[in-house]
C-alpha cells in the first residue's frame, strides 16, 4: 500500500481554467480537477492537456468547518485520466553514432559525444558536456556544458553554454 497526497481543484469557470493551464502548466499538471457537474468544453480541454479530473454529481464533499459525522463521498467518478510521468537517468557515455529517441524525461550524468543524436518531447538534464546533436520539446532544460555541441530546445539553438544553465519557454538563469 501506497500513501499519496492529492492535490484538488474545483473547477467551474471555463476561460478561468483555459488561462490557468495555459500560465501555469508545470506548476498544475500533477495536481486533480474536481468537476460538480458534467461539461464537455472543460472535460475536452482538460482531456487535451493530459489533466487528471472527475465529475461529481450532487452532493459531495463536506469541508473542514463543518461537521464531519457524514463521511465524504463522491457520487459519481468519470473519466479519470493520469499521465504517468517516468524519469530515464544515463549514467553511461552516449557515443558517436548512437541515438535515441525518448518520449519520457532524461537525465543524463556523463558526456554525450560528438556524433551521438538525442531527440525528445520531454525534459532533458545534461550534467556533463555536450558535444552531439539533442533536439527537446519539453517544459524545460537543464545544461551544463554546450560547448560543441547543438541544443534545440522548443524550437530554438540555445548555444553556446559554459555554466549549469536553466532554460524554459521564457527564461534562461545561470545556476552556479
């Protein structure tokens, strides 16, 4: 058996939860949306953005300030949806001529050579030199070394990096 905190949120306002995801997509993506009553337009575009939710019809949940002689019920569970979300660690040399193709994040803590080709959807961590090919359309990335190497992140060649740099869809910060 396995103890686990649930993170909740009530949802009721559609463009409220449109500009939520849309702002605060990493800080919201693990975390459960609690609908009271069925709504296609919300549960499509919670479906879209791979977010957990459930519906619950009529009565449901008693809060803290009241009395707790009724248990909490949920009525009605719909639909829940969980991305499950797994971390590959590299503790290895990615050589020349090697390429992989990941759809999970990386973490990778040896050097990547020149001539090795990283492409993936997700997060990549590099604490070591870079010197191959690494294409990233995650949240983030975190580098070390990019000295000859070529990062494209989301799009971008992010360049030439001598220090533990953190980069995301609008920042970039030095680490160390």
């Amino acid at each position: 058996m396995k103890q686990k905190t649930l993170r909740v949120f009530e949802v009721e306002d559609f463009e409220n939860l449109k500009s939520v995801i849309k702002t605060k997509y990493p800080l919201i993506k693990n975390h459960i949306f609690m609908l009271k009553e069925k709504n296609e337009e919300i549960e499509d575009l919670l479906r879209r953005n791979f977010l957990s939710y459930f519906i619950v019809n009529g009565e449901s949940f008693t809060s803290k300030k009241e009395t707790m002689s009724e248990p909490i019920k949920v009525i009605e569970k719909e639909k829940v949806i969980i991305k499950e979300n797994k971390t590959r660690i590299y503790d290895k040399i990615i050589r020349s001529g090697e390429e992989l193709e990941l759809n999970e994040d990386a973490v990778f803590l040896n050097r990547i050579n020149a001539g090795a080709k990283i492409v993936t959807s997700a997060n990549i961590e590099i604490f070591d030199e870079n010197e191959g090919l690494i294409i990233a359309n995650g949240e983030y990335l975190i580098v070390k070394r990019n000295l000859k190497g070529t990062i494209i992140f989301n799009g971008l060649d992010i360049g030439k990096v001598d220090k533990l740099t953190f980069f995301s869809e609008n920042i970039k910060k030095v680490l160390e």
